[in-house]
C-alpha cells in the first residue's frame, strides 16, 4: 500500500513513536484532530507498513542484565545462501537485540544484551564462534550508554 504522508500523518508518528502506549483521543487532541479521523490515519500507517508494531523500552539493568556488548563477526563466505543461513542462525539467539549486515571489515555486527561477562563469553565461544561460516569475531564491550534513542530522528521532518 502507498501512503502519501501529510503534516499530521508526521505529527502521528512523531506523538507515537515517543509514547506508544498513548490513547487515540490523546493522541487526536495532540495533532488536533477528533479520534475517529485519528484512529482511521493510524490504521492507515499500519497498513501502510509504516508502523511495525508496538513495544516498550526495558531498563536492561534493572532487570539483571548489565552487559552490552557488540560483536563485530566476519564470515568465510559471502554468497547469499551463507549470509541467509548466518542471520538464520542469529534470529534463535536470545542474547542478540540487533544484527547488522555492514560493508567494510567486518560483515555483521550483532548488538548483544547478557546477564553479565560470564554470560557474554559463553555465548561468543560455545555459540557464534562456533557458528558455521564464521571465519573471525571481535568483541567490544560497552562502559556505558551515552544515547539511546530508538526510531527516526522526526526533528527533520517538522
């Protein structure tokens, strides 16, 4: 579905992807319209494909998970059946949040979230070294978040 986005379509995205657990007649009275026409045009971006879903930001800390940490992972072979059937290998591990494919040095790099070193240091070794196709792995360990802010930087659409 192609969607042409107006000024509320954006104020919509903006006022959700700050608070997704926002009410329609919150959000309607924010980028003043009534809640019927709001409700319809959040419909429409989720259709749209816009909108992939809802979630909420967990403090990782507070719930006993005190590492961060990114792989930097460079496989043996880059044809599409390896690449497909690494990031098929990624999507059953927990411990990684997010999986880029990158150019340059290395061919992914994988955001992981563990309860502690011990944790992290098993999974580097007993899973994604482990892994087929994995020719290298370098390891960075996070001191602390300085931003963190999911989404899309929405100040350049205003």
């Amino acid at each position: 579905m192609s969607l042409r986005l107006d000024v509320i379509d954006w104020r919509i995205l903006k006022e959700l992807q700050a608070d997704g657990r926002m009410t329609n007649v919150a959000l309607a009275a924010r980028v003043g319209l009534s809640a019927p026409p709001c409700l319809r045009r959040v419909r429409a971006l989720e259709e749209a494909g816009l909108i992939n879903g809802y979630t909420v930001l967990l403090d990782e800390a507070a719930l006993g998970f005190t590492l961060t940490a990114f792989a930097m992972v460079g496989l043996h072979n880059q044809a599409e059946a390896d690449l497909h059937a690494f990031e098929n290998k990624v999507l059953g591990w927990p411990v990684v949040r997010e999986a880029y494919m990158l150019s340059g040095e290395s061919d992914y790099i994988l955001k992981c979230v563990a309860a502690d070193l011990q944790a992290f240091q098993a999974f580097v070794l007993d899973d994604l070294t482990a892994a087929p196709n994995v020719a290298s792995v370098k390891t960075f360990l996070t001191i602390r978040r300085a931003k963190r802010e999911p989404g899309v930087p929405m100040s350049e659409r205003e």
